[in-house]
C-alpha cells in the first residue's frame, strides 16, 4: 500500500525520484528479482530476508512496511476439524494427510505452517503443500476446484471466506493466535528490502523513499482519503464476477490499513527474534545477529 499510494498520489516525484511498480507472487521470487537487479526494493517477509543474507545475498532491510504477521489460516467448510475447540496447537493435527496452499513452494507461508505442524509434533511430510498464488487464486482452488484442504494465506482471503461462507478461517495469527513465539516478532514481520551498494551509494534517494512512503501512509491512514484508496485498488484487486464484489473489496481495505507502519521503522529486538525463530525452524542453519540484516541507517527502534 505505501509504494502503490506513493505512486499514484505523486509523492515519488515530489521528491524528484521514479515509482514503478512489480506485482510478484512470493517473497522468494521478490528476493530473486532484488538480487537480480530488476528490482529495486521489495516487500518481503524478514525471515527470508534473513535467510538470503545466509546465502550470501547483499541486501538489507530498509525499513517495515506490515509490523506484524499477516497470514492467517483458513479451512473450506467440508473438511472435518475435530481438535478446533482444543486450540492451537492441538487444532494442527486436523491438517494431517490433508493439502495445504501456500503462496509458493519455500515461501514464508510454508516455512511458518511447519513452525506450526512442529508445535503439534508433526512433519512437515504429515501435509501436501500446492502453490496457489494470490488470494483470489487460493479461494477458487480451496472451495471451487476443491484442490486444496485448506490454506495459509494472507488477506483477503479471510474476508472471502466469511463474506461466502464456503470456508473459515481457523487461526487468525493478525489477531494473536498461532504460535504464542510470534508476538514477540510484532515490529518487523513484513519489510522493505533493497541491495546493499544501493543504498549505500544512494543516501538522497533513501531520504526520498523514506519521505514518499511516509506521506503515502498518512494519506491512507486520513478516513477522508479511504473512498478514493478504494477507487485505486478497485482494478488492483479484482474478485471477477463474484457476488458482493466491491462489499469484500471495501471491507478487506479498511480492516488492512491499520496493518500498515506509519513510519517504517523496524523494531530491533522483533527483528532478532524473527531471526532466532528462522534458526529453531530450520529457515537458516546459523545464528544470524538483526544488525546483520538490518541497514544501519534505516528507521529504527531498540
């Protein structure tokens, strides 16, 4: 939202610099393209960030766009769940033999639903992950193509469940549930990344970006601004022909907007937190310290 806002209000060139936006489907290939360099930035889960440094990627975290964690996991509603009143983590082992959507093979999604099964002492090979993409494609191979079992997804796929009623959402990690671990990850789950000797041999135009993407937040945090951010996102997020269209679309928008950071700065102890998680969970094989991954003249708090 705050790239997407910047372009189309003007706010990148009003401090002299270029906004093009790529639209890709994962934080891997997000990170793929960054060091690529056919991106310049991308917004990217900071645990995989932490695991490309591992791998010997040069780029940093410049800042965080989503403080918390975004996915959530949702269930269609054929498919049994017997442990739901028992909670979390006893609720994962209904997921045992069952297919799973994920954003993409080795995405952020997958590495946390393993987190997840690990809590109920399960494996990993204990489900079927199927890539699906984006919301709209994981709702219609959830409950139309009945593809997948269930799916660990970001929104609004939540919001086309409980709108359809065709499928549920049975864990609700932006609201607290899941892994208790994670509330301490709260500051820099999801973040803005670029290469390393660009931003270092690019100081004004980090000004410029941290100055765009600052004002894109207060304009679609203002409630004034909120029929006209939808009018932007209409032909963005599209739910084809589906019944209550623009109802889902309206009500997604302004139950995501307070997800957003109003001043990306990353919250240190969150960030080594996520990269403490990464290595109990297999993400990275060593200790990684944040100030590793971290700029350090990004936004930030202790």
């Amino acid at each position: 939202m705050h790239a997407i806002i910047a372009k189309e209000k003007g706010f990148c060139e009003k401090y002299n610099f270029k906004c093009e936006i790529k639209i890709l489907n994962s934080t891997s290939l997000g990170l793929q393209a960054l060091v690529g360099k056919s991106i310049d930035f991308t917004h990217s889960g900071a645990d995989l960030v932490g695991a490309a440094v591992v791998a010997g990627a040069e780029v940093v975290i410049v800042g965080t766009a989503m403080p918390a964690n975004v996915l959530s996991i949702s269930v269609r509603k054929d498919v049994p769940m017997p442990s739901r009143d028992k909670g979390y983590p006893a609720i994962m082992n209904d997921f045992r033999g069952k297919r799973i959507g994920v954003a993409a093979r080795g995405s952020s999604n997958e590495k946390y639903f393993n987190a997840m099964l690990k809590d109920a002492g399960l494996k990993p090979e204990d489900v079927t992950y199927v890539a699906v993409g984006a919301p709209n494609t994981t709702y219609t191979a959830l409950v139309i193509g009945k593809q997948i079992d269930a799916a660990i997804m970001y929104q609004p796929l939540t919001q086309l469940c409980q709108f359809n009623k065709t499928c549920e959402t049975v864990i609700d990690m932006t609201i607290g549930e899941g892994p208790k671990s994670l509330e301490a990850t709260i500051g820099a789950n999801i973040v803005f990344a670029a290469r390393k000797e660009m931003v270092e041999s690019n100081p004004k135009l980090m000004e410029a970006f941290y100055a765009a993407m600052t004002d894109a937040a207060a304009w679609f945090n203002d409630p004034k601004n909120f029929d006209e951010l939808v009018k932007i996102y209409t032909p963005i997020i599209s739910f084809g022909d589906m019944a209550g269209a623009d109802e889902i679309r309206r009500n997604w928008i302004k139950s995501v907007i307070p997800a957003y950071s109003k001043d990306l700065k990353v919250k240190v102890s969150a960030l080594q937190e996520i990269m403490d998680f990464s290595l109990e969970n297999k993400i990275i094989d060593v200790k990684v310290e944040a100030k590793r991954v971290l700029w350090d003249k990004a936004p930030q708090t202790p």
